[in-house]
C-alpha cells in the first residue's frame, strides 16, 4: 500500500512555505515537483520546504527538489527545508544535497535564513 503525500501551501510575507506530510516517492514526487514549479513560475522566488512530517524520500523526491532549485536560481531565489527526522535528514547527508540545500531544524529558523538572503539581495 503506497502512502500518500499530503501538500499544503501557505504564505510568510513574500516566501511561500510547503508542508510535505507522507512519502516523498516515485509516486508522488511528479505532484510535489509540479506544485513547486507552479509557485515559482507565479513569482515565488524564495521557498521554505517544511519536511518535519515525512517519513521518507528517495531518488525521485530528492530530484523534483533539485528541480526545483534550478528553476528557483535561475530568478535569484533559494529553497531551504526544515527537517527534524533523521531518517530523512541522512539521506541528503548520504546524498551530499544537505550541501546544496541549506537545512534547519525548525521553521522559524528556515524563515529567518530566508528573510536574511532576500535582503542581501536588495
């Protein structure tokens, strides 16, 4: 039986946050991917991924972030995730993306990293 993601969006100001609860897969990454690229192509250039409710992700989910970063970088924006659960959080350690991807362990902090490269680039 495959999990399902569940996707919310919200607002903080101008950075839009996506909450992520479920499974990260082949099966559900093309949706999470398309919903992100959706929020970028509409002009949201800074993205806070929050990661704290999933309980895995594999090649596919770490491929349609990547996706995503490339489509963000090219508008001079950032995608951050926050993620509190190990299991998740080594794979991007396994992978070297928590390199590439700034991570943080809670959403305030994410936020705050945000807001501070955003008026960097004032």
């Amino acid at each position: 039986m495959e999990m399902d993601l569940q996707i919310n969006i919200r607002k903080n100001g101008t950075t839009s946050v996506i909450d992520l609860t479920g499974e990260v897969d082949a099966y559900t990454s093309a949706r999470f991917r398309e919903i992100m690229l959706e929020l970028i192509d509409d002009g949201g250039t800074d993205l806070v991924i929050n990661m704290c409710k999933v309980e895995y992700i594999d090649s596919s989910g770490l491929g349609a972030l990547v996706g995503g970063l490339k489509r963000v970088s090219e508008r001079d924006g950032k995608i951050v995730i926050v993620c509190d659960g190990p299991q998740v959080r080594k794979v991007f350690e396994i992978t070297g993306l928590e390199k590439v991807f700034p991570i943080y362990g809670v959403e305030e902090a994410a936020l705050e990293a945000i807001r501070g490269y955003a008026g960097s680039k004032e």
